[in-house]
C-alpha cells in the first residue's frame, strides 16, 4: 500500500545547531553559569534575525569550544518572533575571559558589524533587527545546599583560602540521582519549559528546599521523558527560583499530566508535605511563593525552515 503523506517531521533539538563535537557540549546540566538573552525581532527582519543569532552562536561554539556553548530557542507558544539565546558558560571566570572579544576578536567584530540587511530595504547591521531597549539577560546558577539558609551546616562546596571563604557550585546535573546518560538537557530536549517562582523572604529556606524535592521526585518517576533542574538568579530579583523541565517532545507534556495527576506515594508526599515549620504558622508548599508569581514558559529549539529562514541546512 502506497501513500502520498509525508513522514513525521522530527524536531532537531539544540545540539544539531553546532558542529562542535557533543563531548564538548556545555548544557543547562553541566555548565556552571547560564545567561538567558531574550529579544524581540522587527517582524520584517524575522529572517535576517535568525541567521545572524544563528551564525554568531556557532562562531562562539567552535572558537571558545570548552568555555561557553550557546543555543537559540523559540517561544513555542508563546510571542512570535521572540528569540532566547540560552549561553552555557563553565563558569563566571569564563565570562571574564569572553569580555575580550569586542576589542581583540576581529571575526567576532566582523558578524556584528556585517551589513545584513538589503539595501533595498534600507540596509543595516543587526541592531535594525530588534527592537530598541527590548534585549535583556538573566544571570542563572544552579541551586546548590547551602545557599540562603538551606543547609545548617558549612557544605562541602564552601573551600577557605587565604583567610577568604569561596563556594564552588555544583552543576545542575549532580541534582539528581537520575544517571546522567539518562537525563535531558538543554542540548538534548525536544522542549524546553522555563517555570518561574518567587518565593516570600520568610519561607526561602523551606522554599527551595521543597524545589528541590519536587525536582528529584518527578526526574525518578519521569526519567526517560523529562529532566527537572533548579537555578538561582545570580544578579536578578532576589528569592526568584527558576525550573528548567527538559521534556522529550511536546507529546511528553502528557507523561507530565500523568504524574500530576497519579497517586504516586513519593510524588504525592512532597505536595501533601508541611514544609512551614510550626513556629513559622505551619503549612505547605502553596504559603511559599509570592502570588500569581508562578508562571511557564514553553522554548522550541530553533532550526532552518523556521519562519522562512533556510529551506534546508
């Protein structure tokens, strides 16, 4: 039997963006820093837009391989023509290290500087292509023990040198006991959801201690589907928590429905909980978070064919 039908498009995640070998990928499991820079496109330079996110994220990923990998993402549903560069740095020394280029990296200054824009169309850099004061980062670490009054003790990471105390911050991938071969991540996921939570001052302990929980329990009973990590805003809103839930594909959204819905004793557990302690007024997870603060937000990894940007790679 024959069919005209075309087979299922299959979504390329994020690591078919760069040529460098996935070894030496960084993701939102094993960096040590993430900065999320979002910006809106002119609707008119849709195409122009993408092709040059695109063409300076692979310029970083084979020139500065090992100290930042950057991926572009689109808002699934969310504003169209809205991009999110998602760069994975090992560390903030790395940061340090990528501030060299607009003085000393002349193919870095070449693509930024680059005529992209048809003179017929009034011609132009990228700076024609986003709206005006729209881009904007957020500085992202993985939570980590310790931090903000989660741990009663020094943890491990805390090293003392020179009479100066200096925390070393694990990578999201340690979160979990979830084997790392059988996590998602930025670079392997077929959607990215981005939740945001800010947590009341009183309750940032109880907080993120419950994050973390609600983290570990979903990635044991959802392995395979989805990855759940949790990060902190280095330099943002102070108290606002970030989950980054890799998900398989948008179909796996289902599985999520799934576990929210069963009456898996381990997962119910974390949400029955009382994590407030008495002296706090008592209570679960739902006293913690500032209201209406919680929101989603659903990322497709960017690919050629997308609103008119290459027919094929």
């Amino acid at each position: 039997m024959t069919t005209t039908s075309s087979p299922p498009f299959v979504l390329p995640t994020a690591q078919a963006q760069t040529s460098i070998d996935r070894a030496a990928i960084l993701h939102s499991g094993n960096a040590g820093v993430i900065v999320e820079r979002v910006g809106q496109l002119r609707a008119e330079f849709r195409s122009e837009a993408r092709q040059f996110a695109r063409e300076l994220s692979e310029y970083l990923n084979t020139n500065y391989a090992g100290i930042i990998t950057v991926f572009v993402y689109e808002e699934t549903f969310g504003t169209k023509d809205r991009l999110h560069w998602l760069m994975h740095l090992k560390s903030l020394h790395a940061y340090e290290t990528l501030i060299e280029m607009g003085s000393r990296d002349a193919g870095w200054r070449d693509i930024i500087m680059r005529q992209r824009i048809d003179p017929a169309r009034g011609g132009g850099t990228w700076d024609r292509m986003f709206l005006d004061g729209d881009l904007h980062e957020t500085v992202l670490i993985p939570s980590a023990f310790g931090m903000y009054g989660t741990s009663d003790e020094t943890p491990d990471s805390v090293r003392t040198t020179e009479g100066a105390a200096t925390f070393t911050v694990p990578t999201a991938q340690l979160q979990t006991d979830v084997p790392v071969e059988d996590q998602l991540n930025s670079a392997t996921c077929g959607i990215l959801m981005h939740r945001t939570g800010e947590l009341r001052y009183e309750f940032r302990a109880e907080g993120r201690a419950f994050a973390r929980a609600l983290c570990e329990s979903w990635n044991r009973v959802l392995a395979g589907h989805a990855t759940i990590y949790l990060y902190e805003e280095a330099f943002g809103r102070s108290d606002r928590i970030h989950h980054f839930i890799h998900l398989k594909s948008l179909s796996s959204y289902y599985t999520l429905m799934g576990v929210r819905a069963m009456s898996d004793p381990a997962t119910r557990e974390v949400f029955t909980r009382q994590w407030i302690p008495e002296e706090k007024g008592g209570g679960g997870w739902e006293r913690m978070f500032v209201q209406s603060s919680l929101s989603d937000l659903s990322l497709t990894p960017q690919h050629w064919g997308m609103y008119a940007t290459k027919t094929e790679r």
